[in-house]
C-alpha cells in the first residue's frame, strides 16, 4: 500500500485515482492536441454513433457526467478544429446532434488506442484488463456511479 493510501478515506483515494488518470490522459492525448475531456467527449460520441445513436449535446452530457454547458463549450471549440459536426435535430429545432467528422474519427481512433494501453497499464497490478479482479473492479466502480449523490437531498432532515 502507497504512502497516500494509509489511513486515506475512500473520497480521497477515488479523488487521487480520477485526478492519476486525468493527468495521465491529458498527457497521453496531447499530441493529438486533445485534453482529457475532450476525450471523454469524443470517445463517448464515438461509442455512441458505434450503437446507432446520433446524441444531442444534451444526450451526450447525460453519458458523460459532464455539464451541458461545458459540453456545448467543446462541441463547438472541436467542431472549430473540425473534428465535430454540430446539426440542428430535425425532431427538436432547440437541440443539436453531434457526429464526428472523418478527421474526427481518425483522432478519436487513435486516441482510443493510446489510452487504452493506458488503461493497460493502470490495471496491470489487479492482472490486467481482462482478469478477474479488474472486472469486480469495474463492476464496484459500476455501483458507486450507481448511488445517488445529491448533496441537497440527502441528510435534509438531519441538518434541520
């Protein structure tokens, strides 16, 4: 066990871990001339065009975690690199379909490549990938994105 481990709470390890992997990717991903959330953008768009889907922003935002705000932000700063494309929704005039453009896919293809042999690497002490620890992994990661989280519903009544 790490130094930053002993005595840590879980909140602060999860902290440490998503901030390891930010930096990780941002860097990983750079030469491509991405961020990490630009990333997250387009490798969720990727996935989701893959399964047939032409997401909103709104939609995307939903898959993602992020804010709808800062998801139409980089919609429009990656459609300026031409690496998006950014459509009215013929079904709703106030929401924007996104696609990748084929420079788009190019980059998110590799991008893709580059981090998952980051996530090689980030996995190797539980065996890798496909071993039977990083799969309990994820599905314990699975259930606490599960849980609720809002701070202005819970303990109401016990702050009162």
């Amino acid at each position: 066990m790490s130094s930053t481990a002993k005595g840590a709470t879980a909140g602060f390890l999860v902290w440490r871990l998503s901030m390891k992997w930010r930096v990780a990717v941002d860097r990983a991903v750079a030469p491509l001339g991405l961020t990490h959330a630009q990333y997250v953008f387009m490798a969720s768009l990727y996935g989701m065009s893959r399964s047939g889907l032409r997401p909103s922003q709104r939609g995307l935002a939903d898959r993602t975690g992020l804010e709808p705000l800062y998801v139409s932000k980089l919609a429009r700063a990656l459609e300026a690199s031409g690496l998006v494309a950014r459509t009215r929704d013929p079904n709703d005039p106030r929401a924007m379909q996104l696609s990748l453009t084929e420079q788009g896919l190019d980059v998110t293809r590799r991008a893709i490549k580059i981090v998952q042999r980051l996530l090689d690497r980030l996995l190797e002490p539980l065996g890798g990938q496909d071993s039977p620890r990083a799969r309990e992994f994820t599905r314990e990661l699975a259930t606490l994105l599960d849980a609720p989280l809002d701070p202005h519903t819970e303990n109401d009544e016990e702050q009162s």
